[in-house]
C-alpha cells in the first residue's frame, strides 16, 4: 500500500519521464520552495515537480556556492550539475531564504533551461499590503507563463488547478489525521515517503493512489505499538534514514513541522471571483517557513497546537547545518516546548547523517521522555 | 622609493568627531527627553526623521563592527548570545549586537541603551529577526519592519513600489502612535532630499579614486563611508561628504596619493575582518592599493550609468529639479532611490553583482581582486563564488580567503598573509618597503 509512495520517491527522475512520454503538449517545471503556486502551473498543463537532493556526499557545487551556505542548497544544486534533472523545461522559486536561492541562481547560470522565473513572494505576510502585492505578482507570473507556453491560462483553467492542489491537500490531511489515533495506522517513515512523493508526483495520480491508501489504513489501526509519540520540526527534510532509525528505537514520529511535510499542504485555497487573490491569500496564510514569521511569531501557536492535537510526548528540533532562518528561531521553540512540558532534543542535519551517534541521542532522549513508565 | 606625494586628510578629525558624538548623543538622548530608535544601516531612517529634530537611532551593523573591532568585547558579546542558545553561525554583527543587550554593556560606556523602538527593513534572512530577537530581548519593544525584497532595479513596477510605499506610509502611522508624537512631513521630505544627496556624494568621492594614483585607499574609506550607514538621511553627514568630496578634488589636482608607492590596484568584496585591518596595510608594502569595492562603493553610495556608458554618481531629485510636495511623494522617492542601491541587487542574482565589480575592476583599472568569503554575513557573500567564477572569466587575477567580520575566531591570520604574499607574487609584485 504504502510501497507505491516508496517507489515514487525513490524513482522520482523516472515517473517524470515516463510522465514526459504520456503527456507531450505538458512540461515540467522545477521548483526550488514550496511557495511556488503550483496551481497556477497545473492551469497550464505544467507538472511542477520539487527539486530536493539525492543524500550523497558531492563535490561539484564547491566552486559555486561558498561552503557556509546550508548542505540542503548545494544538494540540490549539485543534482543538476550531474544531469539528474535534464528532463526540466523550467525552473522557478518563490522567494524564500537566501541559500536555497542560490541553487536557484546557479542552477540559472550553468544548466540551460528554456524558461526560468525568480517570483518575489513577500517576505512580510503580517501586512495588509502583503495579499494585493503578491495578487499582482502572480498576474505577472501568470502573463510570463502564458508567453513561454504560448496560451492563455483561463478562469476554468485556474479552477481546475485549485482543485487539483485542494483535492491533494485535502487527502494529505486526511492521511495525517488518522496519526492522531493512540496506535497510529502509518509510521513517520511512511508519512515522509507519502509527503515528500506528493511535491513530486503528478497530484491526481497520487491522489489517487492516497484515496486507496486511506481506504485500507482502517484495517492497519493498531497493527503496531507505537512507543513514544514523537514530533519533527524544523528545516527541510527528507531524510528517510533518520526516521527509519528513530522508529526502530521504540518511537513513532506522528507529525511534523517541514517544508516536506505538513507545512507543505495544511491549508487549501479559498473562493474567490478574483482567482489571483484566492491564491495569493493561500500561500499568505498557510504555516510559515521562519524566514517569514516576523514581527509576530505566528509560527510557535501553530507549533503547540500541532503537538497538542498529536499527543506528543516529545519534539526532535531539526535543522540543516548553516540554516539562518530555523536557527533564529530554535531558541524561541525550545523554549515554547519548554513551558509547556514538551521536551526537545536538537540534532544538525548535514547531506549525509551520523546515524550511529544520532541513535545513540535518540536513545537517552526516549529513555528521558519514558522514564516515568520505567520507574 | 615613493612615487607620489601623500598627506593626511585635512576632514579626518571631524569624521571620527561626527561618528563619537552619533553613538555619545543616542547614549544621552534620554537626559533631553528625546527620541532614540535602533534598527539596520539600510533602515529608511528618513521616515522617524519626521518625529523632530532630537530623534536619535543607533543601526546595528556599524555597532556591530566597532565592537568587532574590540576583540576581547566582541568575544564577550558573541559568546553571551551563543550561550542563549543562538547558533555560531549566524551574522556576527547581529551576535554581537544581541550580546551587547543581554551584557547590558554599550561600547560607549554605561548600560545598553534601550530604543524607544525598532525600525527595520527586511532584504537578508536575517534582518527582521535581528530586531525580532532584540525586542525578545528587550523586554518587547515595538519593533516595525519594512520588506523591501521586491527584485532587482531593472524590474522596478508600480506594483513592488506600492507595495513598500504602503508599508511605510503605515510605518508613520504605527510611529505616531509608538512614541505620541505629531509626524512633521516637511522634516520627512528634508530628510529626503538630505540621504539622496549624501548618498550620491559618496559615490562621487568614490569615482575619484579612478584617478591614479588612487587618492584614497580602502582601510581610509571604512571610516567616512560608515558615516552613512549611521545617518544618510542627516544634513550633518550631507554636508560632510560634500566637504570631503572638495578635500579629495584637491588632491587629485595636486597628484596626492593614499599610497605614496602605489604600482598596482585591487579591490576587496564584502566587510573586511574589522580586527585584521592590517591586511590592507600589509598590501602597501607591495606598493598595492586597494581602491575600494562594491561594498564601499555601493553599501550606501548610489549609481547610474551615464551617457558615455560609465558608472557615475545617481543624480538625485534636486539635482533633476524635482520638488517633493507631498508624504506620499517623498516615500515613492525614497522608495525608488533605495531600490537602486548596488548591493542590494546581488540578492536576485549573483550576476547583476559580477556586472558591476567587473565594470568596477575595468573603469578604476584594476590589476587584480581579493574577495573576502565573509562568514559572517549570509547577505553579502550571497552569491560571491559566482562572482569569482565570473570575474576569472573576464580576466581578472582573484584571490579569496576566508573570514568573519565580527568573529576573529574564524579568521586566520597568518594563513591570510601567506595568501596575498603569494597572490602578490602571481601579480609580479616585491615588497618596496
């Protein structure tokens, strides 16, 4: 059941091939963060697929992003420098944090794309001036995209393509939901694998297949002890080993805080006549990415809620070696957790993971967060 | 074996005097019932400058390097904000600034002094959460930011100036209320009119070091560019930079150098180490120059193109004869100057930043580059081993090395020093002194 999602993430470069092969007047766009509004692209017959790394240690982003920027950036990077992502017709990002920007920019000087877009997503969500700006700059967005495509994106085209975004982010919920079962009938492991194929795969295919999955998860309820009811939260991640070895140590990782994740897909967009502002209201008021939770921080409510509604016993706070933006905030999350009884423990992420030594924290980390049980 | 005549800087005194009473009158503010607020060096200072005339601000970056300066104070600071928990990576500037606070120790003497509030804006990751952490920190102070990461100059639309515009024009509002004090736009529109040309005339300034032997030298620039990441909008600095700009003439006129054996020109990229100026005294002794760079050219100073096609001083709405009339005018000003501004146009792209050094390299006839991969600041080494791809590529020599600003633990000193011997050699320089 699961084993579909698996299979996407780890043959994502095939599916969008083969994708290529079915649809010959689509094109695939890489994005480089999840503000990209993708429902403007699937208006336009356009696969946008997320460009993450591949977790192995490279060399050739050295002479191209300065070694203090996080591993994250250059991993995708260097994905491109070796060709893995030649199938593109374009690449874009919505403004976000400086060093996933750089791959962006790189990736614009030396691997020829026919199309590329640099979309100025606002920085300050909290301002009223936020939502008719980026209104206006997905029009633009919009225009560029049809002169590249050579047609008109039309009202029933964008309906289309907010439904389709709305349908995935309404399985996707539905999928995390059943995580707040006492005996949650999917593992983080298997979360990440069904979150992460989703920035990926085409969304009605996956969603059909999230449809089926969560037909059958009824039948999987209570199939495992879960162990202690972990939360993630923080940068980027989509590293399948680390989860795979927390839940091997007595833990389940029930919900999460990442751009990967839930952050990705939690809130839909609304109705409106004026579809540009439907949109831009979306991206303005789903979870932020820290880089934009200024002056308020909307960021740690939503956080406690999320632990709350999940029971977690305790939060992993992870953070890509060199990530301004989580690193600003750590501080303040560590300390929300902290009066709320919530423990944390905090591990920096690189492309690669010392599963070994990071076992062995997880270890004494569960050990505190159940010691009661054991004493 | 001097070439050139040099001399001191007659104006020298008075741009340390100017930048002692900055920090000295923020200190004191208080004691005459004025106005003190903190924010970034790119902040829009002009705007709380339409809250009266005793409206003092202390920007975090130049405080940041005076402390750096100060090695054992700047350790003391980074090292109080790493132990609540704030990572060792992260801007050096904003360590030592949040230390500064949690030491309640001001490097003028005395207790940190607490702004009334923070005036921001917001082009680099870590800009509104500096001020959002300092205002934790300070118990809450009321802290406003403006997002100015609209896009690059060349793609300037009414609908990214509205959008600064309108948060500006709400920043007033906010103001008013913070502080109870009545907005006088006509001290905004002077303000105006006082950054516009302050930051033009440093440009100018900067333009005279085409001339060889180059009047000034770089280290010399730190200490009167920084007087317009104080207070570009001030008529004091104004009029300053226009009295330096007629000093500098007159040295070009008389053939003054900054370097007296100057036999070859380099330019640096992005803040220096501020504890290892010596770097750049070092360079002397190869009869070496640095005239500058984008990040003193272009920091505060601002640029067009000219006629001829090459890079000359902005023109500013005075000089065109425009007569701001209205608030609403004077922040569309203000809005459109500062989106001109050379260092932020790398944000976008690393080649709209390639573009201006190599055309700096060329008109102020350069023989090499040495790029400082700062790690202490994610903004302004955004991009900078692009840079150094494409500066190679159009044919200028370029040596890098690694540092920090603010942080002297990651800098290596003797490592640095072997680099330029070696980076003078492929020069085919000898020491001359």
């Amino acid at each position: 059941m699961i084993e579909m999602f698996k299979q996407w993430y780890e043959a994502r470069h095939e599916y969008v091939k083969a994708w290529k092969r079915t649809n010959k007047n689509g094109k695939v766009m890489g994005y480089f963060c999840t503000y990209v509004p993708e429902e403007i692209l699937y208006a336009g017959n356009v696969l946008p697929v997320r460009i993450l790394g591949s977790h192995e240690p490279q060399d050739v982003t050295e002479p191209h992003i300065f070694a203090m920027y996080c591993p994250f950036c250059r991993d995708c990077l260097a994905q491109g420098l070796k060709g893995r992502y030649d199938y593109l017709d374009g690449i874009m990002i919505a403004q976000s944090c400086l060093h996933i920007r750089q791959a962006f920019t790189s990736w614009q000087l030396h691997i020829p794309v026919p199309y590329s877009y640099y979309l100025p997503m606002p920085n300050n969500l909290q301002t009223k001036h936020a939502l008719p700006y980026l209104r206006g700059e997905l029009a633009i967005f919009k225009e560029s995209l049809e002169n590249w495509l050579g047609k008109k994106i039309t009202d029933a085209d964008l309906d289309k393509g907010i439904e389709i975004m709305n349908q995935s982010r309404r399985l996707m919920r539905a999928v995390y939901e059943t995580r707040k079962a006492e005996r949650p009938p999917i593992t983080g492991l298997e979360a990440m694998y069904i979150a992460v194929s989703n920035q990926m795969i085409d969304k009605r295919e996956h969603g059909l297949a999230l449809e089926e999955t969560i037909k059958k998860l009824p039948a999987r309820q209570g199939s495992r002890d879960p162990g202690a009811r972990l939360m993630i939260v923080g940068s980027e991640d989509d590293d399948t080993e680390f989860v795979r070895m927390v839940e091997s140590v007595g833990a389940t990782v029930v919900i999460d805080d990442h751009c990967t994740g839930s952050r990705y897909f939690w809130n839909e967009t609304g109705k409106d006549n004026d579809r540009m502002r439907a949109i831009a209201e979306r991206y303005i008021s789903r979870p932020a990415c820290p880089s934009k939770d200024w002056p308020t921080r909307i960021r740690l409510p939503h956080l406690l809620k999320l632990a709350k509604d999940y029971k977690v016993q305790g939060v992993i706070i992870i953070q890509q070696k060199f990530c301004d933006p989580h690193e600003l905030d750590i501080p303040a999350t560590e300390k929300l957790f902290r009066e709320n009884n919530i423990p944390t423990m905090f591990l920096e992420f690189d492309v690669t993971v010392p599963i070994g030594p990071f076992k062995t924290r997880v270890e004494a980390f569960l050990e505190m967060i159940t010691q009661e049980a054991l004493f | 074996m001097n070439k050139y005549p040099t001399e001191p800087l007659k104006c020298w005194n008075k741009a340390k005097e100017i930048r002692e009473n900055y920090y000295l009158n923020y200190a004191k503010a208080k004691e005459k019932g004025g106005i003190r607020w903190a924010g970034g060096a790119w902040s829009f200072g002009a705007i709380p400058a339409g809250l009266g005339d005793d409206v003092h601000c202390l920007t975090g970056e130049p405080y940041g390097a005076s402390i750096a300066w100060n090695k054992d104070f700047a350790l003391q600071c980074q090292e109080a904000a790493e132990k609540k928990g704030y990572a060792r990576d992260l801007c050096s500037y904003m360590r030592i600034y949040w230390g500064s606070i949690i030491l309640d120790k001001y490097l003028w003497g005395g207790h940190f002094p607490k702004p009334d509030f923070f005036w921001q804006d917001h082009i680099c990751c870590s800009h509104a959460k500096w001020y959002q952490v300092a205002s934790e920190l300070e118990g809450n102070i009321p802290m406003y930011c403006i997002d100015v990461a609209v896009g690059p100059e060349g793609e300037v639309n009414k609908n990214r100036v509205d959008y600064i515009v309108g948060q500006m024009s709400d920043g007033i509002e906010w103001m008013q209320k913070v502080t109870k004090r009545k907005y006088d736009n006509q001290k905004l529109i002077e303000a105006v009119y006082n950054e516009c040309r302050a930051t033009s005339l440093w440009a100018e300034v900067c333009l005279l070091n085409k001339t060889i032997p180059a009047p000034l030298d770089e280290k010399t620039m730190y200490s009167l560019y920084v007087l317009g990441t104080l207070m570009k909008h001030s008529k004091t600095v104004a009029d300053f930079y226009q009295e330096l700009l007629d000093e500098v003439k007159e040295r070009v006129k008389r053939g003054i150098a900054a370097v007296p054996n100057e036999i070859c020109r380099v330019m640096s990229d992005t803040q220096p180490p501020w504890a290892f100026l010596k770097v750049f005294r070092y360079l002397e002794k190869y009869g070496c120059v640095s005239i500058g760079s984008l990040y003193t050219f272009g920091l505060i100073g601002l640029w067009e193109i000219k006629q001829d096609g090459s890079w000359g001083a902005k023109t500013t709405p005075q000089q065109k004869g425009i007569k701001i009339k209205t608030r609403e005018e004077a922040l569309r000003i203000l809005t459109e100057w500062n989106l001109a501004k050379p260092e932020w146009q790398h944000f976008y792209s690393p080649h709209l930043k390639s573009e201006m050094m190599i055309r700096i390299a060329r008109e102020w006839k350069l023989d090499g580059v040495m790029l400082h991969y700062n790690r202490g600041c994610e903004g302004l080494s955004l991009g900078i081993a692009e840079n150094r791809l494409a500066l190679q590529k159009a044919g200028f020599p370029v040596m890098t090395f690694e540092g920090n600003m603010g942080d002297e633990r990651e800098f290596d000193e003797t490592r640095t020093m072997a680099r330029i011997d070696t980076f003078m050699e492929t020069l085919d320089l000898k020491k001359t002194r």
